[in-house]
C-alpha cells in the first residue's frame, strides 16, 4: 500500500506522527514537543491537526499565547485557535485503560469527543499468540499500556 505520509484538507491536517517531522511518521508530539508543533501549525496556517503515534488520547490547544494540555471527554474545538489532537489508539492504548479509543468530530459544530469502547482483548490475544508474535504485544493489550 502506498499512502501519503500526510492529508491536508483546508485548516485540516491528518498525520501519524508530527507536524514538525520532515517525514510526518516517527516524531511524537506529547508534553516535551506540544509547543513545537504548535508553533508548526500557526506558520503554516493549519487550524487542526490530528496525529496518532503517541498513542495517548487528548489534545493540545493554543488560544493566543496560551497553551494547553485537554482531556475532557468532550472539547468544544471553536475556543482555541490551534489543536494538535489524538483520538488514542484502536487496541493499543497507552492510557492504562484497556479497549479501543478514538474520536468523533463534528466539523460543523465545532465539536470533538472522544470515546473509549470495549472488544474481546482476550480473542486478539489468542491471535496475537497463534501467529508468534511477542508475548509482550497481548500483555500490552491486557495493561492498556
């Protein structure tokens, strides 16, 4: 498969690493390079940028000078001049709470929530374990971690 390392639409950036990697794959953006990324965002007059990665749910936003670490459940995206958003991870979190997370964006309204879900860990640990992968993969699963 042959994707292309980032998606731009409009104020609207899709990448899986950072904004401020050359190659948008390996960088994270979390506390040590939130305002690094940020800054990347208002020189390139990017309003929205989600990214993966870090595997960590949440978001950071700048509101003028401020800046800011969110993790509500829910974020109205209309009071803050840039986002740097993780909707988490689809089996592998780092929150310590086991499941799927991800989240749902209503461009309309200006709207983010984010959602934690259940899945049978146990069925993709028995998956994870027939092909010979690490056990460490399962046990990841398992801790939410």
């Amino acid at each position: 498969m042959d994707l292309p390392a980032f998606h731009r639409q409009g104020e609207w950036y899709a990448v899986h690493g950072a904004p401020q990697d050359a190659n948008y794959f390996t960088a994270y953006v979390y506390a040590m390079t939130y305002v690094d990324n940020l800054d990347v965002l208002k020189a390139r007059n990017i309003r929205f940028c989600v990214h993966g990665h870090s595997h960590l749910i949440g978001a950071y936003a700048r509101s003028g000078h401020v800046d800011q670490h969110r993790v509500e459940a829910e974020l109205d995206l209309t009071r803050a001049d840039h986002w740097l958003i993780c909707p988490g991870s689809v089996g592998q979190p780092r929150s310590g709470q086991p499941g799927c997370e991800f989240a749902l964006i209503d461009r309309r309204r200006g709207h983010l929530a984010f959602h934690r879900v259940a899945y049978d860990i146990e069925a993709t640990v028995a998956a994870i374990d027939d092909a010979g992968l690490p056990p460490q993969l399962g046990d990841r699963l398992r801790r939410g971690r």
